[in-house]
C-alpha cells in the first residue's frame, strides 16, 4: 500500500557518528526460531561509548557511504529515513528512522509472486498531518528508581551481512542518563524476519520492564483466519493494548468522534480502554475472564483480545482467504498477546489484519543492577 509518513511520530532524525561495532556484537542464530540466553545475567563491562554520544543530524549521503554494500539502502521522506533491506531471494524488509516502525515484510510465494505480510495504515494526526500506525513495533516502558523511560527515538548504530544471505541492522536508544540501553537487532534471511530485543541496565537498583513487541499481521479477513497449536494454552481475556502505532476499531457504543479518521487522542484512547476493561469486568458477553484454549485450530472470526500466560514458543496463523500462513516464534516473553478486530469489518480493509505480541504485560521483566536481558520475535515464511 502506499505509505505516507507524518511528524507526528518522526522527530528529527539524528544518527551517530561513525562508531566501530562492540568485539562481541548481539546477533541471532543462523538457524530457524534459534534459541537466545534470556535469563539476566552479570555484565562486566560498562555501556558501549556510544551511548553517551551526542548524535549529529542524519545524512542520507553518509548513511550510503557508512553502510552500503550490505543490500541496504535508504531514502530521505521528510524528517524521517526510510532503510530498505532487500535479499536477492525477493525478501524485503522496509524500517522508519527515527520511530523505529518496520512498516513492510515482502516475502517470495511458492507461485513465484511476492506477498505483503504486515499490516499498515494511515491516519490524519491531531495537526491534521499524516501518521503511519500498524507495522510492527516495540512498546515497552523501563521504570527504575521511580522514573519511567520508553525507548521511542532510534538511531542505527550498524549493518551487518550481504543480500546473498542475509542481512542485520543493528538499532539503538538510551535514556537521558545513559543507565539503560535498549538494542534492537532486526535480521532478515530468506524465509524469516526476526526482531531481537537486547536492553541493558547499568543502574546499581534493578529494572522493571513492561511492554510487547506489537506486530500487525496482514490478513484477508479474521473470518478466514486460525490461529493453529495453542490448544491447552492458558489465557486471560484482556482490553486491548493501545500505542501510538497500535491499530483498534471502535467500540459501537462510543461516540462517533472515536470512529473517525483521525488519529485518537489521549483521552479517546483512554476512553476506549476503559469501555473495553470494564466489558471484560462485567464479563457481558458470557466469556470467561481466565481460561483454557481448547481449540488447536482456533477460529479468530469473532472479537477477540487476550494474553495467553502459557502457551508454546511457536504457532502459525493461517489466512484461507490469501491461501497462505505465517509462523510466529518468541524467545524470552512468557506472554503472548493475540488480537482480533472481529469479522465484522470489510475485507482486505483498514482492519483486516490480525495483531500478535511478544509480551510482559501482566508479569513484568525485572532486570538485576548491571545485567542484560535478551527477547526475540521471528516471522517465519513457510510458503517458498
């Protein structure tokens, strides 16, 4: 689809300046749905310097001349910067700098096309501007101390691999004392797209980490879509988790400004959450507020939003209407947070997608003073 990009979410872009990589780079396995260390541990040395850099403005033409020659390039659209990472296979990945935002994962199909898999749209802002939501995207707050923090500002820190086998940009953010840092490691291979969650606390108190890794998977229409191996996965139906780049329809009961266009203000979102929180509360639909899944070939025609607290690292959902399926797996998250908007909506339309988290959202993540802790989410394309 097209993308327009608004202020609203890019801030002035700013890029460091030419910066060596740590002699132990985070990087994930080679292999499909690897396994990651994701217990906190002890780190012995301090944050990387370039975490106390003060970041000049982004040259696109410096971004070429650092980076190219890894099938990597990037495209200047107003404050923001476009990188496109594209394999020689047809695998593309499209990310937004500053915000962070993956607004694109193209994969080759058995019938020799290409198939979109995220979902995205576009939205007037509050200053009648343009915003982006949808894609996938990392919400998490760090409260430590007192104070909460939530990396939204990103800056590419390197490029790693070639578009013969694959490619890895490495992503960076850090609070205003430079006590945590927040990597993310996006890889792309010729079948999957992992995104690698690396934060590191060097506070001397610990850290308490909430939040998801929110994907919007693209889908003909939630009536066509199954959710296959989470039968006997434990689960707690929940309001929706609504951020900046979160897509939600609105609830018929609200008023008509909430079904608008226009991007949603604070306090319609809060709105929102509190009509969907108190629905699941009174429990008016007969649903049970815990439970157990019993159905292995999940139907997500109905609206749905819930957070399994127990459930397998791997699970594929399975579009019958766009004939095609996509494996999700997860490391390091104990939650895994499933939406669906319901069948109620126009195919191939606004919310014809299915949203999927990586999650701590009922059970925070502490991490110990001067520890690391380590999370993975990975798009897999079974269908080459």
């Amino acid at each position: 689809m097209s993308v327009v990009y608004s202020p609203l979410f890019s801030p002035k872009l700013i890029l460091p300046s030419p910066v060596k990589p740590s002699a132990n780079p985070a990087s994930s396995s080679h292999s499909y749905f690897p396994s990651v260390q994701c217990n906190s541990k002890k780190r012995d040395f301090p944050l990387p310097a370039v975490a106390s850099f003060t970041y000049p403005p982004v040259q696109v033409d410096y971004l070429e001349s650092e980076f190219s020659g890894h099938g990597v390039t990037f495209e200047d659209i107003n404050d923001s910067c476009v990188v496109k990472m594209r394999l020689d296979n047809g695998s593309v990945a499209s990310l937004m700098l500053p915000s962070g935002l993956i607004t694109s994962y193209k994969v080759p199909m058995w019938h020799g096309g290409t198939l979109e898999l995220l979902h995205t749209c576009v939205s007037e802002g509050e200053d009648g501007g343009a915003a982006i939501q949808g894609g996938v995207s990392l919400d998490f707050n760090c409260l430590t101390d007192g104070v909460s923090w939530s990396p939204t500002t990103w800056v590419l820190r390197d490029v790693r691999g070639n578009s013969q086998e694959h490619i890895q940009v490495e992503l960076i953010s850090c609070n205003s004392a430079d006590t945590v840092e927040v990597r993310h490691i996006l890889t792309l291979r010729h079948d999957l797209l992992s995104s690698e969650l690396v934060i590191y606390n060097a506070k001397s108190s610990s850290l308490r980490l909430t939040g998801s890794v929110i994907s919007h998977l693209t889908v003909s229409t939630p009536e066509a879509t199954y959710a296959v191996g989470l039968e006997g996965s434990n689960f707690q139906n929940r309001p929706p988790f609504l951020s900046s780049f979160t897509i939600v329809p609105p609830d018929p009961g609200q008023r008509n400004d909430l079904g608008s266009t226009k991007l949603w203000s604070p306090a319609a979102i809060k709105e929102l959450w509190s009509s969907w929180g108190a629905r699941n509360q009174n429990n008016d639909d007969g649903a049970s507020i815990e439970g157990e899944e019993r159905d292995n070939y999940k139907h997500l025609t109905d609206k749905l939003s819930r957070i399994y607290t127990c459930a397998p690292r791997n699970f594929t959902l399975i579009d019958r209407g766009r004939r095609n399926s996509i494996e999700v797996g997860r490391d390091g998250f104990d939650e895994l947070y499933i939406f669906s908007p319901g069948s109620r909506h126009k195919w191939y339309g606004k919310y014809a997608y299915v949203c999927v988290g990586q999650s701590a959202l009922l059970e925070p993540i502490i991490l110990s003073p001067q520890s690391e802790w380590r999370g993975l989410q990975q798009l897999h394309n079974p269908n080459l």
